[in-house]
C-alpha cells in the first residue's frame, strides 16, 4: 500500500493543494504505484472532497498536533518549505520534494531549500514544474 | 533682553537634551558591551515563540533544555492558537520523559503581533511600534534572566523591550538569538536588527559565519 503525503504546515499553499488534487494529477498518482494520498492543508481555501474507492483513497485534514504518524506511513513526501516540515521528513529517511511558494515575502524558504538540494537531501520544484519532477515520484 | 532671555532658555533645554541623549548612548553602550555573566544555579528564561515554523523550531531546541533553566515563559502572538497547543504538548512531553521535570513552571503569554504575512511595511511600522507598547510592560513584569528569540517580527519588540530594561538600570538581561535554519546565505531583517542588539548571536550555516564573523556557528542545532 504505496502512500504519499502532502504537507503545508501551519500555512495556505492552495496552489500546492490545488495541483496535486486536480484530476489529471490524481490518475498520474495512482498511475505511479499510489494507493493512498494524504493532504495536509493548513490554512488553505482549497478543501478537496475525500473519497475512496477500490484502489485509491483520498484524506484530506487541516492540522493534527503531530504529523509523526503520517510522515511515518508515507512513501513519499511532498511538503512546502517550511524547516519544520523538512527536518520532520528527512529525519524519517523519507524521499522528500519540496514545492516553493512563489507567492510568499522574498521566498527565503529558496535558499533552505536549494541548501538541502546540493547536498543531495530532496529535490525541489514550483508548482508549475511539480508534474515534470517525475524521477522523484 | 527678552530675546536674550528666550535664547538663554533655549540654549539650556539645548544642552539638557543634548546631556540626555549622551547619556541614553553610553547606557547602550554599556549594556551592550557587558559581558560579566555570573554563573547562576537558576536561570528563568522568556522564549518568543513565533507562530508556524519558529515555534516549531524553538521547540526543538529547547528539547534538550535543563532544569536549571526556569521557570520557563513563552510568548507568542494573540492570534496564535497553535503555538500554545504545541507548547503545551511539548511540555507535557517533556514532563512525562523525566519526572524531575514535573516541578518545574512554564507560563504562556500574548502580545499583539507585530506583523501578520504579507502586511505591508508601512503599517508594519504602526504595529511593531504597538506591540513595543505592550511588550515593555511584560518584560518589566517578568524580568527574565535570558530572552530567547528565532526571528519573527514578535521577537524584536521584546528583545529592544529587554534592553531597554538594562539602560535604565532595572535588570541586564542575556539576548540570545538563534537565527532559523532557513536562513543559509542571508539573514532575516530580525536577524539584521539584533545582530547589534544581542550577546549571542548564533548561525546554523557555514556561510553565515563567513559574512558575519561575530556571529556563533555551532552547525545545526535544530
């Protein structure tokens, strides 16, 4: 049972959300292995509907006082670039893709980031170059 | 001689302006320059947890924290639920690993924030000068031994609000900053801003050090 796990921390990243549950990025999941997506959405507007089917199940949740467990169960993690959602992540030995958020102050969260990419830590990407960050998926 | 006698009063307002403000800039001078720290069995401590990320990171150093470093106080925004939810389970946490634990206080305090995401820098201005407003009367409340802050904008009221307290002579007060672990090339503006104003400033990144040689680097320690 493949999962993969979407987190935005304590912040609204709709965009991130928005992609990873459009439809076509949905069939592309279950396409690649996935049986189970679990969206953390923070703060966001975008609440995509939950459902479940045969094979393939859709959470979706705002916060849970610790994600420990669901880092835990994942396959793979697709998080903002928040330290905290990182370190929690790669502390779990997960492969891990970090989505920047173009649309916050400065983007500092580039230069985390970019860091953590040079040494070969995980592979980041927008969310408009998210669906051709296929080796990672 | 009415005009000799306004000019006179001029002058002497003048001067005592002039004798005030030489002595606000060696008071801060002098408490910047102290470094005389006795060692104590007991340090009380004020953590400003900001929301998100910061407290999350703080949290985390704080995780190996001694006894010997309370009571504990943190502060966060008034609009910050979170937080409190985290600290609370981390001290409750923190409590149940180690029973010697269990005695020792922790306190949570709000302070307006100073800036929420995205605000614009000039009303920034407004509401980091009210937070200033507020912020006094709690550090002045508390009298912390040792204010220890990661960089969000709630941390610079507070961290000024704490030297203040030492320049009129109530209470010096050890500023500790850990810059985020975000922050690998540049510094944020709190980072830039108590850089100055602090006596530890510690990095997390090589690079950091490298621009700023007074700075503290002890790798990751988050």
């Amino acid at each position: 049972m493949k999962c993969m796990f979407v987190t935005v921390g304590t912040t609204s990243f709709d965009d991130l959300i928005a992609c990873v549950s459009a439809p076509d990025s949905l069939q592309k999941i279950e396409s690649l292995g996935y049986n189970r997506l679990i969206l953390q959405i923070g703060r966001g507007t975008v609440v995509p509907e939950t459902f479940s089917t045969e094979s393939f199940t859709l959470d979706v949740y705002r916060y849970k006082d610790s994600l420990k467990e669901d880092i835990r169960k994942a396959d793979l993690v697709i998080s903002h670039a928040g330290a905290g959602s990182c370190l929690e992540a790669l502390e779990k030995g997960k492969p891990l893709v970090v989505v920047i958020n173009e649309k916050l102050m400065n983007s500092h969260q580039l230069e985390l980031a970019k860091q953590l990419h040079k040494e070969s830590h995980l592979f980041y990407c927008t969310c408009s170059t998210l669906r051709h960050c296929t080796p990672a998926w | 001689m009415r005009r000799f006698s306004a000019l006179m009063c001029v002058l002497i307002l003048a001067a005592a302006a002039g004798a005030v403000a030489a002595f606000l800039i060696l008071r801060i001078w002098v408490v910047l320059r102290s470094r005389d720290f006795m060692p104590r069995e007991s340090l009380s401590i004020l953590v400003v947890a900001g929301s998100g990320g910061h407290t999350t990171e703080i949290l985390r150093l704080l995780g190996s924290l001694s006894n010997a470093y309370s009571p504990r106080h943190y502060v966060i925004a008034d609009t910050d639920e979170m937080s409190a939810n985290k600290i609370n389970s981390f001290e409750l946490d923190r409590a149940d690993r180690d029973p010697s634990n269990m005695y020792t206080k922790y306190y949570i305090h709000r302070i307006p924030r100073s800036r929420e995401v995205r605000q614009s820098w000039p009303s920034t201005v407004f509401t980091t000068l009210h937070s200033m407003w507020l912020s006094f009367p709690l550090i002045h409340q508390v009298k912390p031994d040792l204010v220890l802050c990661n960089g969000p904008g709630t941390c610079v009221p507070i961290c000024v609000s704490a030297l203040l307290l030492g320049i009129l002579g109530i209470k010096k007060v050890i500023i500790v900053y850990v810059e985020s672990v975000c922050r690998v090339e540049t510094l944020s503006l709190s980072g830039k801003i108590l850089f100055h104003l602090s006596d530890y400033f510690i990095v997390q990144w090589p690079a950091l050090k490298e621009k700023y040689p007074k700075s503290v680097y002890l790798g990751r320690i988050v």
